[in-house]
C-alpha cells in the first residue's frame, strides 16, 4: 500500500521521538494504532457494503433479464401461432 522502506521508517521514528519525547511518544503511538484501527475497519465496512450491494444488483438485474425472456417468448409463441393460421388460412 505505501511503500515505505527501512530508511524511512527510521526517520519518522526519529522525528517522532524529537517532536514528541520519550514520555508521550508510546502514548501518541497508542493513539495512531486506534485510529487506523478505525480507519481500516471503516473502509472494511464500505468495503463489504459495497459488495454486498454490487450483488443485490446482479440478482435485481438477473431476475429482469429472466422476466424480459419469459416475455420474449410468449411473443414468439404468439407470432408463430399467427403464422400457422395465416397459413392454415391460405391453403
């Protein structure tokens, strides 16, 4: 997801640790870890709504495509039945 290396990661902690000291720095830590935390389990949720959705519209879509070839073919039935009379009719 973000590519972020040793190097870099060293340097943050560095930064951290000047900004924020060694007595509140476990404690930030802590909080960072709840909020991404949340963060990651907020977008699960999108996640997993979305999907959810995506697959009520593939059965809401399917159920419609089924009742248009039911429809399909009772108009066909009835076209050919058509056709015979008129040929029945014609000879």
């Amino acid at each position: 997801m973000f590519d972020i290396g040793f190097p870099e990661l060293a340097l943050a902690s560095l930064v951290a640790l000047l900004v924020l000291g060694p007595e509140r720095l476990p404690s930030a830590l802590r909080t960072l870890g709840l909020w991404l935390g949340r963060i990651r389990r907020g977008f699960n949720a999108v996640k997993s709504e979305f999907e959810r959705e995506i697959g009520m519209d593939d059965v809401r879509r399917q159920l419609h495509n089924e009742q248009i070839m039911e429809e399909v073919k009772k108009i066909q039935q009835e076209t050919q039945e058509f056709g015979n009379e008129i040929a029945g009719t014609g000879s």
